[in-house]
C-alpha cells in the first residue's frame, strides 16, 4: 500500500573502492591516532577531531584524495551512530573497521543504522541527495538486519502516507497483504459486519466517515507462547464533535502509527518464523464530523459488556482498542502489547522521543525497559496508579471515556484500557508518538518506529521459553 523506499540497497555486497570507516570512543583516539600516518595525525589535530559523539573527520590521502573516515561514537553498538553518514559523507562507498568491527553487535549496529539513514519517504517527492553505500559488515547477521530495516522502514511509511491514500481500507489491507506473503489467517471485518460480530465501540467511532470502519484480525502460528498484537489505527482524527483546531489536525494522519507498529511486529515475528502463535487485531477508523457522529454524553456499549460515557470525542483511540482488547484477552494469550498514539499527556511527560509503558506485570516490564536500554530502543514506566480510577466514574455508565480534572490524562487513558484486560494477563500498553519532530542522525523528520525492537526481543524471549 505504500511506496517503500528500499533503504537495504544502500547495504552492498562488495566495493573494491570502498573506504575505511572506523568508529572511534574520545577514550580511544589516542590508539585509534597511532594507526595513522604523520599527516593524517597533523590533520585531525588542526581540526579539533576529539571524538565526540555524533561527530566524524574525513582522512587526507597522499594523493590529495579521501582516504577514510573516523566516526565518533559514544558506543560502537549503537545503531545511531552511524545513521547521520549516509547522507553526511562523500557519496561512495565504506567497509567498517577498526578493533570492533569483528563483533556481531557492533557491525549490525552499523548495518541498521547505515541502512535507517539511507531511508527517505519517496511517494510524493525524490530525495535531495543520494547516500553513501556501506559493504556489508562480515560480523553482522543479514537477515535479522534485514528483516528489522524491512519493518522500521513500513512503519516509517505507513505513518508519513496521508489519509487521502491511507484510509481504514487500504490500513487493513496492508496487514492483511503482509500476512498473506507469511501464509497467515485473516478476515477483515467491515461497516455493519462490526455489529454483527459485536464490536460496537469500532463501529461507533467510524461509522461518521464516508470510508467504513473495519477490524483486521490474523492469525499466524501453530505452536508455542500465545502473543497478541494491537493497534491503533486511527487512519485520520478530526476529533469529532469535539473538534479540533486545524493546528492540532496537522499531524493527525499518524493517529495510526500504533496500528503501524503492531502491522510491522508481526512482519517481523512471521519473517523470522518465530514458534508463537501470533495474533494481530487492528481496529482501522477515521473520526470523522457528519449527522451520523457520536456525540458528547452518549453511553456507548462495548464489546466486554461494559458501557462507556462519552466525555470526549477526541478520545476515540481508546474506545475502539477496549472492543480489541477484550476479544485478545478473550484469546487468553501469554502476552497483550498494545500501541497507541494515545495521549498528549505523555509527551507533555515524556516528550516526542520516549514511549511511555504501561504494563500490569512486572516481569515484563523489567525485559522491555531492558531491551529497550540495551538497543538503544527506549521506554519509560509510567505507573498504572489505581487510586485514579476514580477519575473514570460516570454517573450514568459504567465508566467514561475521560478523567475528571484533567490531570494525569495518560495514566488514566491506561487505566481505561486496562478495565478491558483480565487480572493476571501480561499487557503492556505504549503509548507513543510514532513520528520524528525533527531530523536526527539516522531519523528524518516524519514517521517513526518507537520501541519496536525493544517489543520484539521481548517476543524473542517467549519463544526461545
């Protein structure tokens, strides 16, 4: 459904003519200065190249040519420490060196990172400049890179694509596409077909737009540990009645990004054929403004049974996962991730850059904040504070779909969904902002996969038992 920028070209097999590059810690470059020549040193000292992070020096040759590059890193198995070179180098081609070069993290660090810097969203509009190549490190593990670069890359254009080509449809359709290449199990279902099937919160939030609310549900996976995937798909967010400004609408074409993490985990466990039995549930839905909208004060029913007040309209993600958290935990799976552009409340806390997690079981938690320092994939706890369940009390349902006050808006969101989950069922909710505010070494302003590795190390975990 979109137009995938092939960002694995930039990874090639052999270049005779490739450069060294070197990643040097500022602990290091005195020893990294001693393989040099005499030149080459008075160079870098008339520079000022120290090391620092984020930074690199281009090597003279004799000849007046280029004859390598050093790249500051702070760690050498950070992927983002080689994702500002594809586009910042002389456009040709690199082979990573230098005493580390040999360990496999490091080499698919660089791989990754090299790969993630070559990306540009390529539908609408040819990239500026063309990136340099990297010869594939000997260390790094291919595929595993490939499959990663594969999935990062769909979420990035899942997100960057706009609504006019990206509605409910053609979001459910690109999960199903994927799933069909894994030879997984689906049905989408769609419009009235969600009443039927008693789903009446998905149904309710899309039923306004022109283009029918559906639910993708897949099924791949014979053996193992039970995991379910859910997504916010949010494929536009008007807000509702309870409309937005045109400011808060500029970036609501990602309101789908959970939707295009959740797609892309699964890719990822289905192409690395992984013993679980994987489920996928993405609700796909505008919120959109027409005489057949929901309004402020209605008490809708859902599919757990409970029923919801309407506070807000534009808190519509959370009405349509409880329907789909609710038939996953039905399921009784070993593990419930959910992602969600759910709330501005967590950026306020967090900012742009770091998910916020929510997870009723601390294990878990404990692996995915772990994964997520270890890959330089991070996630913040935030706590599922009990007491603020109160905040949630209607008067004339069962619960409401907003907090009273206005404080603590991402933890009650949470909390919301959590009523929607049995006790003792691992779920871990993300809430994050799938998109870059800015360019960044490797992350170009736009769609953005946030925590995705972290998620599926943790799924690496459950099946490996």
């Amino acid at each position: 459904m979109t137009d995938r920028s092939d960002a694995l070209a930039h990874l090639v097999e052999s270049d005779s003519e490739a450069l060294p590059l070197r990643p040097v810690q500022a602990d290091g470059l005195e020893a990294a200065l001693a393989g040099l020549d005499a030149a080459q040193r008075a160079w870098l000292e008339a520079t000022g190249f120290k090391a620092r992070p984020g930074s690199h020096a281009l090597l003279p040759g004799a000849d007046g040519g280029l004859a390598g590059v050093l790249v500051g890193v702070e760690r050498a198995d950070d992927p983002w420490a080689y994702g500002g070179l594809p586009t910042a180098l002389p456009e040709r081609a690199y082979r990573l060196e230098g005493p580390e070069a040999g360990a496999a993290d490091v080499a698919e660090a660089a791989a990754l990172g090299w790969a993630l810097g070559s990306y540009a969203f390529t539908r609408y509009k040819a990239p500026k400049k063309a990136a340099g190549r990297l010869v594939w490190p000997q260390a790094a593990e291919r595929p595993r890179v490939a499959r990663l670069v594969e999935a990062i890359c769909r979420v990035r254009d899942l997100v960057n694509t706009p609504a006019e080509d990206l509605g409910p449809e053609e979001l459910a359709a690109a999960g199903a596409e994927l799933g069909e290449r894994h030879g997984a199990r689906h049905r989408i279902l769609v419009g009235d077909e969600l009443l039927a099937e008693n789903y009446p919160a998905i149904h309710t939030v899309g039923r306004a737009a022109a283009r029918a609310p559906r639910l993708l549900d897949l099924s791949w996976g014979d053996g193992g540990p039970a995991v379910t995937l859910v997504g916010k798909g949010v494929c536009f967010d008007t807000g509702g009645l309870d409309l937005k400004p045109s400011a808060g609408m500029l970036l609501m074409k990602k309101d789908m990004g959970g939707a295009a993490h959740a797609i892309a985990l699964a890719g990822l466990v289905m192409d690395a054929g992984l013993p679980v039995r994987l489920r996928l549930l993405v609700p796909c839905v505008e919120n959109a403004v027409s005489g057949s909208a929901f309004r402020p004060g209605d008490v809708l029913r859902t599919r757990k049974g409970l029923t919801v007040e309407v506070g807000n309209t534009d808190a519509e993600g959370r009405l349509i996962l409880c329907d789909a958290l609710a038939e996953a935990d039905a399921g009784e799976p070993d593990l419930i991730l959910d992602f969600a552009t759910l709330t501005g409340a967590a950026r306020v806390a967090l900012g742009p850059e770091l998910p916020a997690l929510f997870c009723n079981d601390d294990a878990t938690a404990e692996a995915l904040l772990g994964h997520g320092r270890r890959l330089g994939d991070p996630l913040w706890r935030l706590p599922l504070h009990q007491p603020y369940n109160r905040m949630l009390d209607s008067r004339v349902a069962d619960l409401n779909n907003v907090s009273s006050g206005g404080f603590a808006g991402s933890v009650t969101a949470a909390l919301f969904l959590e009523r929607f989950v049995g006790k003792g069922r691992p779920w871990a909710h993300l809430d994050l902002f799938a998109w870059n505010a800015e360019d960044r070494p490797g992350r170009p302003k736009g769609g953005e996969a946030m925590g995705l590795r972290s998620a599926f190390a943790r799924i690496e975990e459950l099946a490996a038992g």
